[in-house]
C-alpha cells in the first residue's frame, strides 16, 4: 500500500514560513486579481534601456538552422536581471539553443541561466528549470525579457530556488514564435533548455549527471507537464529528480468552457489564438473568425494576459465567430485539441501536483484525472488538493511545499505517494498571506543584494 509523508503535509501547512518571497507570485499568473504592474511595452525607463526581442538580433532564429544536436547552446551573452528596475546581485546569462518544434522541425529558443552565489545542501549542484506562466503569443511577454526588464513577477519564487543553491534555467519555452499553449514546442523548449544549462560552462554544473527539478504553476505548469511526459522518449539522458506543477491546466475542453462568458473569459481568447497559431493545419481562423473575431486576434497576439483578461472579461467567444459557431464543435479545433490534451503519455517523475478544489478556471475533475492515468502508468504522485485557495492564490499557498517537495528529491528522500488514496484534500490557512507590501520588498531586498 501507498502512503503519504506526514512531512509533506506540515510542508503545505507552513509555506508562507518556509518561502516568504512567496506571496508576490500571486501576481504571476495574469488572472482577474493580477497586478498592474507594468509588463512589456509599457515600463518606462527599463523598456528604454532594453530593446523589444522583436528589435534584438538575439533572438534571430539562424536561417539556415544549424545541424546540431538539440540542447546545442548557438550563442550566449551576459545580461543583468533587474526586479522592479533595480538591478541584482544575481549573475545570469541569456543562451540561443537548438531545440525541436511542433512538428519536428529544427529551432532555435532561448532561456535565462542564473547562477548562484552560494553553495547548495547537496552535490552535485542542482539544477531547477522554472517555467514561468508567460500565457501570450508575443515575444514582448517573454520571461527573458521581462527580468532585464524588472517586471517578471515570478522572481521572488525563482530567488527562492537560488537561495537553495540551485543553478535556475527559466525557459521561453514558448519559442520565437511564441506558441502558447504548444505542448511539443512548449516540453522540447524546456528539455533542451535543461540539456543546453548543463552543458554552459559558466554554470560549472556536471552536464547529464547534473540532478535536475522542474516547478512551474498554471501556464508554467502546462510547460513541465509536457516536458514530463516527453522526456522519457525525447531526453531520456535527463537526471529528473522530482516535477512540482500546480493548477495544471489539464482537459483543455472543459476549461475553456468553464470560463467562457466569466471573469476570466480573455484566458480563452488568448489560449485559443496560441493554439491557433501552434496547430494551423487544423485550426484556419479566417473562415472560424468573424470580422470581430479577425480583429479581436490582432489584439490578443500583442498583448500580454493581463491586458487580454482586462479587455474581454464576461465575453463569449461563440460572438467573435462566424454564424456565432462554438469552437468547440469545429472537426480541426477538436483535434488540435485532442492532439496538445496531457495525460496521453507516461511521464518522468516523481510528481508533485497542487490543485486548488475550488479552482474557478481549471476543474478539478480534469486534473484528478490526470492524476488517476499517471498513478496507473505507475508514476509516483504526490496529489494535494487545497480546499481553501482558488486558481490564483495556490500559486501562494503551495508554492512553499513545491520547493520543499524538490528540496527533499535533491536530498534523496523517498518521494510521497499518495495514489492509493486518489490526493489528499487538505484545508490551508494560507488563503490571505502575510502583508504582501512587506513580503515583496524582503524579495526585492535579497534579489538586490541588501541582505
């Protein structure tokens, strides 16, 4: 019989106190309660200083694209990763690297790769890929960009995973063409990002042999679900200690008909647009979209999600169609669907998954189900889900046992399981954190070297 770790449990119950950089993630995920501050395109002096991705040579996909193994690093370069403007005492470097697109062609992508100052509790030197939920089809929301901007609100979680130790590699997993929602470009961009970190030489880590983690929540979790389930046939090499991902947008249907016509309805547009865009041999928007519809895509495709949110709350998509058809029931959409659902591969592991019960975007029931199909392809699975959190405050209220679950795999510790049982359901107190004002200036303070 499987049974869970009563540590992990404490672990869930005591986030806020483990990571108390934490809070500011419930900023990262670009819902109804995401901040206003400033993303690409409308930061002042930083955006000044920093040129679009579309006006930077670096991220130049190479024509021809060069015959090298994928994880190949093209190009690197050094760049200073800014939070809120003020730059940091983190050392970090952008990488162009050869990857695979959505239908095998040879790619380029980019990611982030940051070294830390200290030393980590374990040897070798981990490594963590953060997936940050970038949820957009311009390259103008790209997390590279956006920590030389300073506007990247999942920092805080990434400096927690510095502060281990931990070499961090933060992916554009969503390419140059920004493929949002493009589950193969989405798991190569972060399984070659890994493969590309380990052999940087300035991270001095110890190349396959180097113990690797993967953490990501919401669109950062869709990224490592995919890297998880094709890493066994695409990057087998990988030393995959533990997979924290939490809000799993699992079932991809019954999401977007969840919050269709709702507070979060601008997340349909945006990831309909992205899975448009990724599969296009099935999904043709200029005989799907009305004239609406043409002009609402030119919109969403240059926006950022907390814009497209803010713009198209309570909107029915069926009213941005031709003949108001449900996408839904289109032969291309439904395969193109079919196709980027997860669940239909057996994953690396083990696995952390955190859910919120009471998820007002992603049903519960997709995500137990993913959970059911991983535990019966014998992938051991850690599955809480939280009765107190909604979609946006989980990313707060299990981002402190996300870390702590990969903190434990790095150490060796035997993985919780509990597939036995189908989750464990646990009521967290961590629905309102601690003053977020003085949470986010204690993260700014470490990332900017004050302490």
């Amino acid at each position: 019989m499987r049974k869970r770790s009563k540590t992990n449990l404490r672990n869930l119950a005591s986030a806020a106190l483990t990571v108390p950089v934490i809070a500011a993630a419930t900023l990262a995920l670009g819902g109804p309660a995401a901040s206003a501050a400033p993303r690409a395109g409308h930061a002042a002096a930083p955006a000044q200083a920093v040129p679009s991705p579309y006006k930077d040579g670096f991220y130049t996909q190479p024509s021809p694209m060069p015959k090298v193994p994928a994880g190949t690093v093209l190009s690197s370069r050094k760049v200073a990763v800014t939070a809120v403007g003020i730059p940091t005492t983190i050392k970090g470097w952008q990488i162009l690297y050869a990857s695979t697109g959505m239908t095998g062609q040879r790619v380029a992508d980019v990611a982030t790769v940051l070294l830390p100052a200290k030393a980590p509790a374990t040897s070798p030197r981990p490594l963590l890929s953060y997936q940050v939920a970038e949820d957009a089809t311009t390259m103008n929301c790209a997390p590279s960009y956006e920590m030389r901007l300073g506007t990247e609100v999942e920092e805080p979680l990434i400096a927690a995973a510095l502060e281990q130790g931990w070499s961090v590699v933060v992916p554009d997993y969503e390419g140059l063409n920004s493929q949002f929602t493009g589950g193969p470009q989405e798991g190569h961009g972060v399984l070659d990002g890994i493969r590309a970190a380990e052999n940087f030489s300035p991270l001095g880590l110890h190349g396959a042999s180097t113990p690797v983690g993967l953490w990501g929540y919401s669109g950062g979790a869709l990224a490592s679900a995919w890297a998880s389930e094709l890493e066994p046939s695409y990057a087998p090499g990988l030393n995959v200690k533990g997979i924290a991902e939490g809000g799993v947008p699992a079932d991809f249907a019954s999401i977007v008909s969840n919050i269709n016509g709702g507070p979060a309805a601008g997340l349909y547009f945006d990831a309909a647009f992205g899975l448009a865009r990724s599969y296009p041999a099935d999904i043709h928007l200029n005989t799907l979209l009305s004239p609406l519809g043409k002009a609402a895509e030119k919109v969403v495709t240059n926006e950022c999600v907390e814009e497209i949110v803010a713009q198209y709350t309570f909107q029915n998509i069926q009213s941005y169609t031709a003949g108001n058809v449900n996408p839904l029931t289109v032969p291309g959409v439904r395969k193109a669907i079919a196709a980027d659902d997860l669940g239909q591969r057996t994953p690396a592991g083990p696995i952390f998954i955190y859910q919120a019960a009471n998820d007002e975007i992603i049903p519960l029931a997709g995500v137990q189900a993913l959970n059911n199909g991983y535990c019966q392809a014998g992938v051991p699975v850690d599955f809480v889900k939280d009765e107190l959190s909604e979609h946006v405050s989980l990313a707060v209220a299990g981002a402190g046992a996300a870390l702590n679950y990969l903190i434990d795999r790095f150490a060796g510790k035997p993985a919780p399981d509990t597939c036995s049982t189908g989750g464990v359901t646990v009521a967290t107190t961590l629905l309102q954190p601690v003053n977020n004002l003085v949470i986010e200036l204690t993260a700014l303070a470490g990332l900017t070297g004050f302490f």
